[in-house]
C-alpha cells in the first residue's frame, strides 16, 4: 500500500558542489525537495523506494551507489561502486541515506507496464516513493531543447496534475508527447499513478518554477 510519495526533479547542479557560484540560485528548490522528504519519513513506511528515468529498467538494492563525475564533479551519493544512473543519483543524495531499493524505469516503457510496475511497487507492505521526474525542458529559448510554444501548456498540465494529485490524469499521459516536450519524468510519474491506485492520498504542491528552462515541480502526497 502506497503511504506516501513524494515527487523531486534531478538536475545535477542541485548539488551545490556542481552550481559553484550558481548554487544559490536552487536554494528553493533545495528546500522544498527535503520537505519533500521529510514528508516520507513521516509516514513511517515499511520500505522507502527510489523511482527514476534511466536509458533502462533495472532494479538496484538499497546500498548501490552513484557519481555526479560525468557531470563535472565526483559527488558520491552512498558507498561502493557507482552503478546508479542520474535520477537515482540525485535521490540518493536528497535522501542522505540508503532507501530500500531502486528502480529506474526506462524513459520509453510503456504506460502500461509503468503501471503494472507501481502497482507492484506498492503491494509489499506499506510503502514510500520518491518518485525523480524532470517536466519538460522546452520551457524558454535557453532551454535545453529549446522553446516549444506546447511546453507551457503541457508542464501546466503535468503540475495541475501533481498539485491534484490526479492519477488518472499522469496515467493517461502519452510517451510520443512527453517526448516531444522533453519530460523526461513521463514514465516514472506513471510508476506513481500505478502505485497509487486506491490509495487515499492528500497532494500538495511544493515548489513550481523554470530556472533554466526545464520545469521543476516538487509535490508531495501523503
């Protein structure tokens, strides 16, 4: 049973070490996604999961680690050998500690097995996620795909539906369009809508901007 979920985007210059002098520029953003968290905590889960886009599905244990090298900077978020992609890279650092698991959810998978997938998620006691999904990034000229007049309404669109708390609506969210927009969050925010159908949830918005062109929304259910 899903107890309570929260959603954060992953960019990498959250992480301060990686922003340099920018850093207080996401200090916002910084502080909504650990009220975010907080908010998981708070729920007393029995298992506390991490979900993500990656290029793959895969399912990593709680103590896999990642690295932000890639990026510019080796942050390491957890111990060993970095095997983690981005999005649970970013989670892992936002949490400051092993979760329970990962699952990174491939950026093409299908609604259904998004769905599928959620609703397996949450079957095993009472669970938590924190579920990474960045809107989309073509909001303004500078935007990393540039400006797309269909991205405002479509990143309306995804925080109405988060800030609602509507499944339905993230369910039936389509992968031709989100990858049109950039939403690279399409396919884990689906992950949410399977895990919690018949959940009793209550949504709340945190934070909703664009600071460099890719909509950021940090919401909580719980």
């Amino acid at each position: 049973m899903l107890v309570a979920a929260a959603v954060c985007p992953h960019p990498p210059l959250i992480v301060p070490e990686l922003a340099g002098a920018a850093a207080p520029e996401l200090d916002g953003l910084r502080a909504a996604c650990a009220d975010a968290v907080a908010a998981l905590r708070a729920a007393v889960p029995d298992r506390l999961l991490v979900v993500g886009p990656a290029e793959e599905s895969a399912w990593y244990a709680g103590g896999a680690a990642g690295t932000l090298a890639p990026w510019g900077v080796d942050v390491r978020a957890g111990d060993g050998e970095p095997v983690l992609p981005l999005s649970l890279t970013i989670g892992r650092w936002l949490l400051a500690a092993d979760p329970d698991g990962y699952q990174a959810v491939a950026t093409g998978a299908a609604p259904a097995d998004c769905l599928a997938l959620g609703e397996r998620l949450a079957g095993e006691g009472r669970t938590a996620l924190l579920v990474m999904a960045d809107g989309s990034a073509k909001l303004t000229e500078k935007a990393p795909g540039y400006l797309d007049p269909a991205a405002q309404p479509y990143q309306r669109g995804l925080v109405k539906a988060l800030a609602e708390g509507d499944r339905t609506a993230l369910a039936d969210l389509d992968p031709g369009e989100a990858a049109a927009m950039w939403a690279a969050g399409r396919a884990p925010l689906q992950v949410l809508a399977g895990a919690a159908r018949g959940a009793r949830l209550r949504p709340e918005k945190l934070w909703d901007e664009a600071p460099y062109g890719v909509g950021y929304v940090v919401a909580a259910w719980t």
